[in-house]
C-alpha cells in the first residue's frame, strides 16, 4: 500500500508542476515567488514518495 501511496505521489509531482509552469508562461502571471515555493513543495512531495516506495 505504501508504494502505491509513493508512486502516486511522485507521479503528481511529474505531472502538476510542468503543467502549472505551463498555465503559468500561456495564461496566467502568477507572481514571481510562486515557482520556487511549488519546486521546493515539489522536491519534499517527491522525496516523501521515495521513502514510502523503498519501505
């Protein structure tokens, strides 16, 4: 169960944060702060996601 739970989670993070920098260049100006918060959120999302896939 966990290494679904991890890999369900790493697979959000390869795909919600280029889709947001996406909607972020082509429709939306989100303030210059936004992008490194979500990469740092997205580095400890994924690496939580690794440590529930090597348990």
């Amino acid at each position: 169960m966990r290494q679904a739970i991890g890999t369900a989670l790493q697979f959000c993070c390869l795909v919600f944060l280029p889709l947001m920098v996406i909607f972020s260049i082509n429709f939306y100006n989100f303030p210059l702060i936004v992008m490194p918060v979500s990469l740092l959120i997205t580095i400890v999302i994924f690496s939580l996601g690794q440590v529930l896939k090597s348990e």
